[in-house]
C-alpha cells in the first residue's frame, strides 16, 4: 500500500530590498568639547569636569539628531587619566628608596624617621591623655567613695542619737509608772491602816 504524495503551496518570500522607503537624514550637532590631557600626566594636572552627554556644552536645545559619542570618549579618556595619574602617584612613592639617587634615598628615610616620631609623640600623647582622663575618673570615684562613706558615718550617727533618746525616753517613762505605781500602793496602805484605826477587824478582842 503506497501513501500519496500531498504537495503544498508554497509561501512566497518578500527580502527588504523590496521596500523603498525613504531614509530619513538628521543634521548632526557640532559639539564643542574641553581638551582632555593625552600626554605626560603630572601631580598637578587639572582635568576638566565630567560632561553630560545628554546635555553637553555648546547644545542649547537636544534634538534627535545629537549623538553622544564624543562625550562618552571625552568622559573615558578622563577616567583613564585620572586612573593613570592616581597610578602614578601610588608607585611614585616606591620609587624614591630603591631606584632614586642618595640624595632622594636620604630625604626618604628622613621622611620616615619624622613620621615615625610624629606618630610616637601622637601615640605617647594620647597616652598621657588616656592616663589623665583615668586618673580624673579615679579622683571622682575616691571622692564619690568618701562622700558615701561620710553620708553612711552620718546616718549612723543619727541612727544611734535617735535610739540613745528612744532609750532615755523609755527609760524615763518605766521610772515614772514605776514611781507612779510605788505611790499608789503606798496610798492604799495608808488609807488601809486609817479605816482599820477606825473600824478595827477585832474591835471585840477575842481573836488572837
């Protein structure tokens, strides 16, 4: 059993080269761009400030015709030297101890020697701070410690005064009822033998 065979329309293909359509031509903007430094880069080089490039200077309106590449190049070109100088200045300061004459050798280790003593006497001074601000704080404890020692002397103090007169107070008042208490009885007896003068309990005289 043969299948047959089904062919099918093909697609017709269309290339671009069949649209005509008009290019549409802008007007390019001049820019007016700083000067970048290309050459020797020194310590003291001042480069010009980064530009934008949407709004670069000399254009006073953006259009659709403004093409950013000069900025852009201006921007890397600045970046690159600014990197390149920073490089510079880093690996200058090796340069000096190891490939530099006596009289740069010299001036070196001056340099170090005088920042080594610039950091000791910073160090010892702020030592010497550190050891002042110490002992204020230890002053202040001493004298906070004593103040607390002479605050508890005195409550002491007062604490024993208060019970020195609670005491004699006590003291004075037991003595008192005492005395109070001794007199009443005393008063009793008395006013006892004077109603038994007058109403003796043997007035008849047979009890013995």
């Amino acid at each position: 059993m043969s299948l047959r065979r089904v062919s099918l329309p093909s697609t017709p293909v269309v290339t671009l080269g069949n649209f005509n359509t008009p290019r549409r031509r802008c007007p390019i903007t001049p820019l007016f761009l700083p000067a970048v430094p290309t050459g020797a880069v020194s310590h003291t080089c001042m480069f010009p400030h980064r530009l934008d490039p949407l709004h670069p200077p000399g254009v006073r309106r953006r259009t659709v015709g403004l093409e950013t590449v000069a900025a852009h190049q201006h921007n890397q070109q600045r970046a690159i030297n600014m990197q390149q100088r920073e490089y510079s200045r880093f690996h200058q300061g090796w340069r000096r101890p190891f490939y530099g004459t006596a009289t740069e050798k010299e001036e070196y280790r001056k340099e170090i020697r005088q920042l080594l003593k610039t950091q000791m006497s910073e160090k010892w001074s702020s030592a010497r701070e550190v050891l002042a601000s110490q002992s204020e704080e230890l002053e202040a404890l001493k004298e906070a410690d004593r103040l607390a020692v002479l605050e508890d002397l005195e409550q002491r103090r007062a604490k024993a005064l208060f019970m020195r007169r609670y005491r004699d107070e006590n003291k004075r008042l037991m003595e008192n009822r005492w005395r109070e208490s001794l007199l009443s009885r005393s008063m009793d007896t008395l006013r006892e033998r004077e109603l038994l003068q007058y109403n003796p309990i043997n007035w008849s005289g047979t009890l013995k």
